[in-house]
C-alpha cells in the first residue's frame, strides 16, 4: 500500500484548535457583528452545521496558506455567482470589503462573472453589489 502524502501545515490540530482557529479566521473575514448574531440564532437544528462550517470552511479552507484572503474572497464571489447563491452573495461582499477588494475590484470580478456565468447571474451581482456598497 502506497504511504499517504504528508499532510500541509495544520497538521495534528485537533477538532478544538480547528474551530477556534476557525471562529478567528470567521471574525475577521465576516466581522464580529456577523459572527455573534449566526451564534445567537443557532438553534437544535443548526448546531451541527455551525460548527461543520467553523472547523471545515474557516478553521481548514479559508486558513490555508495558499491563497490571500483577498484571492479567496473572488474565488468565492465568482462561485456564488456562477451558482446564484444570492442569499450568500451580500454577506461575501462584505466580505471582501474587508478582506481588501476595492468597488472597483468587486466590479471587475462581477463583469468577468457575466462571460463565464452569464448576464442574468452578473445583473443580479450588480444588483446586490449596489445594495451593500449603498450601506456604507
């Protein structure tokens, strides 16, 4: 039996280093308001998948060393955009605002979205660009 490949950094953390590294990586990218109030509406229900996505989409994807957050964060807006995750979309914005995409970066990540995803998908990006980059 071939030998598995050794593991990238990470390696050995246990499930609760994982989440908190993931509820960091979380607070930072989508801001603490954000993070409290997904925790105060946890529910039964919810439990397990808030903390599927602390430990898996925050405390393993988004804090691998391979890509800035910034890269990320049009990696991300570009799938949801391809994959009409609108309910998502606002929240990622944001997001990148904070991870340091510019409006104008934003822009030019929804306009490359309209070749590849197509322009129904880019006009409802717009749409939700304008209402986030409106907040502030």
């Amino acid at each position: 039996m071939a030998e598995s490949p050794p593991r990238p950094d990470g390696d050995g953390l246990s499930d609760g280093e994982r989440y908190a590294q993931g509820m960091r990586t979380r607070r930072e990218v989508l801001s603490d308001a954000h993070v409290d109030r997904a925790i105060a509406n946890t529910t039964s229900i919810t439990a397990d998948f808030q903390d599927l996505i602390t430990r898996f989409a925050w405390g393993d994807i988004w804090s691998r060393p391979g890509l800035d957050r910034r890269s990320r964060s049009v990696a991300v807006l570009t799938s949801l955009i391809a994959h009409g995750h609108h309910e998502e979309l606002a929240m990622h914005v944001r997001a990148a605002l904070r991870n340091g995409l510019t409006v104008d970066e934003i822009r030019e990540v929804i306009l490359q979205s309209a070749i590849y995803s197509g322009v129904p998908a880019a006009n409802s990006a717009f749409r939700i660009a304008n209402e986030v980059l409106s907040e502030s």
